[in-house]
C-alpha cells in the first residue's frame, strides 16, 4: 500500500516522543501515514515484548495510523549493515512514502543515531533498480530528521498546539514505559512523573519561538525550495 508518510523509530514510543503531533495533524489533514519501528524491545528495562506490542497497537489507534509493524533488528544493537538496510529498503518499497520521518544521526541513543543513518542509506537503496526484495524500486523524494536532543538547529517546526493533547495520549498509552502508579516495573529516567512534564515543557519552547503554544522541530540537510515566498506571510491560522 501507498502512504503518505512513514514514520520510522528504533524503538515503539520514539514517534511518540519526538514527531507524534505532526503525524497526528498530517491524519487529520487527509494524509495517510505508517510507523515502522525497527526493534521490539526486548532490552528495555521495564515491559515485556507483549505489553509493548499492545501499547504500540494502542498509541497507533490514538494517532489515526494506517498502518503500525516492527521489525526484528536488534534491539540497543542496531547496525547499519547491508543486511538491515535490505531489510527497511524493502518496507520504503512497499508503502512508497511520499515523505519519510527518521531520527538524527546525532544522538545520546546509539539506536537512534544509527537508525537515522541507517533509514537515509536504506532509502537510497531502495531506488536501486537492481537491488531485489520482492517490490519494485522506489526512491522517496524526501526525508525529514525529527530530534531527541538538540543537536543541531532545527530548519523548521511544526505547530503542533491543536493535536498536543492527542499526542501526550499516545504517548500514556505506553503504561509500562512512563509515569504509571500502578505499574511494578523498576523505576526509569523516562518512569519519572516530571519526564511527561518534560516532554510538554520542550514542545512549550520549541512552540514559543514560533509564536504557537506547542511545536515539534525538524531538520532537512537539503535546501529547501520555495516557490513563492509570499507564502511564508499569508494568514496561517488558516493552515494550522
């Protein structure tokens, strides 16, 4: 099937954590989108691979996914070889994404540094015609870094204000992961009661230096086209 958008994490939740907002007003806009989450987490400290499975199916029903799978790379092992990227080459080749969502290659994670070198050379090869993998080649047109940390300037945000509340659902939908009183699980930076308040106190920022109440950032390493700038100063509560 074709989608508009693949979001691709290392683990159930990065999407969730970083760019669920803009997935969520890209859905409600008439988008069709995807995740693809390459590990299962079979490392995480709290959760069984079960309980993540059906926190991942839960977070993609809140979000409006059309789609939601995992592949069987390792997880806290991911490698950039040719191997795995045959293997997320073959998914771009399925859902022919009109733009791609992965992590920066800069990160605290070493999943998620690899998964967004991984993902950029993975679509690259993805376009090779001789490259086989049961699905034709196809080569995406774009692919945006969504970040963990800032590590580098962000090109662009995404008001993110009206599908805030939608995000951080999805996000509590991973009960063995966060703030949860009635969970046993051995307590985790990310369990913490203040790490929800994290989240919402960097998207307050990231959506302050936009003039919007919330807002998720990106980074493009290609120059951006545009093809009237006009449209930078027209009235955006009509496109937000």
């Amino acid at each position: 099937m074709h989608v508009d958008i693949l979001a691709i994490g290392a683990h159930r939740d990065d999407i969730e954590l970083t760019c669920a907002g803009t997935v969520i007003k890209m859905v409600r806009r008439g988008y069709t989108a995807a995740i693809l989450d390459l590990t299962k987490g079979e490392k995480g400290t709290r959760g069984t691979v079960a309980e993540r499975t059906r926190e991942a199916k839960a977070a993609a029903r809140i979000m409006g996914v059309a789609r939601r799978r995992a592949l069987d790379l390792k997880d806290a092992f991911i490698e950039n070889t040719p191997a795995t990227k045959k293997k997320v080459a073959a998914v771009i080749r399925e859902y022919r994404p009109s733009v791609i969502l992965a992590p920066y290659w800069e990160a605290n994670h070493p999943d998620h540094a690899v998964t967004g070198r991984l993902v950029r050379d993975a679509a690259y090869v993805a376009g090779l015609k001789k490259l086989k993998t049961g699905k034709p080649w196809y080569r995406t047109p774009r692919i945006l870094y969504y970040l963990f940390q800032p590590a580098v300037a962000p090109t662009f945000f995404v008001d993110v204000s009206r599908e805030f509340k939608t995000r951080m659902e999805a996000v509590r939908a991973y009960g063995s992961q966060f703030y949860n009183p009635g969970y046993s699980g051995e307590p985790t930076y990310i369990s913490r009661k203040e790490f929800l308040g994290d989240i919402r106190a960097r998207a307050r920022y990231y959506g302050s230096l936009i003039g919007v109440t919330y807002a998720e950032p990106f980074y493009m390493p290609e120059p951006l086209h545009l093809p009237d700038i006009m449209a930078m100063v027209k009235d955006q509560s009509k496109v937000r």
